[in-house]
C-alpha cells in the first residue's frame, strides 16, 4: 500500500495558489538487493485554493518509478513519473509529474 501526500504553490498574475493531494492506493515491488522498481495505481482527492476561493475534487495516478536500496528500511528514490488527474470544474485537468528523494520503509517483510 501507498499513501502519497503532496503540495504545490505559485502564482499568476500576483495570485497566489496551491494544491494538495492525498492519495492512496496498492503497490507493487519488483526488489532485488540494491534495486526496487514499482508501479501503482492511486486514488483519493485534490484541494485547490486562489484569491480566497477553494475546492475539493476527485484525483487519481497511476505510475512507477525506481528506488536506490541503502539499507532494508532505507532508500534513495532516483525516480518516480506519474499521471495524475484531477477534475474541477467540469473539467479534467492532465498533469504529469516527476519526483525524487528518500524513501523510509515502515512494516514487515
């Protein structure tokens, strides 16, 4: 299992904006001593807010991406790509995204 929280700020035009995932969804692992590749499947909800206007909205990602393994509960993400889609407004918002850093391992083998 997954859960992925992320959150995103800027502006346009001097307003202000952010958005906030929360996802959740399985995972599955390929391990090998010093690599782990994944792909999952995520879903949960998006908050956008600007100029004091804000929304909830169903999202969803699917991806993968390849872990550097330093220990058994200790890894260095190299990669992970995503699609996500949000829908506000009527309307699908596409988005791709890319990240990377550490990974701490929680629970059993």
């Amino acid at each position: 299992m997954t859960a992925d929280f992320d959150g995103h700020y800027g502006s346009v035009f001097g307003v202000g904006g952010h958005d906030y995932n929360f996802l959740f969804g399985p995972t599955l692992s390929y391990r090998t001593d010093k690599i782990t590749a994944f792909a999952h499947v995520l879903f949960g909800g998006s908050h956008a807010g600007a100029a004091g206007f804000s929304n909830t909205a169903f999202a969803w990602a699917i991806g993968g991406g390849v872990d550097w393994n330093l220990q058994k509960r200790l890894a260095i993400r190299v990669g992970q790509f995503d699609y996500l889609a949000t829908h506000f407004a009527s309307t699908t918002q596409n988005n791709f995204r890319y990240s990377a850093g550490v990974v701490f391992r929680l629970g059993s083998d």
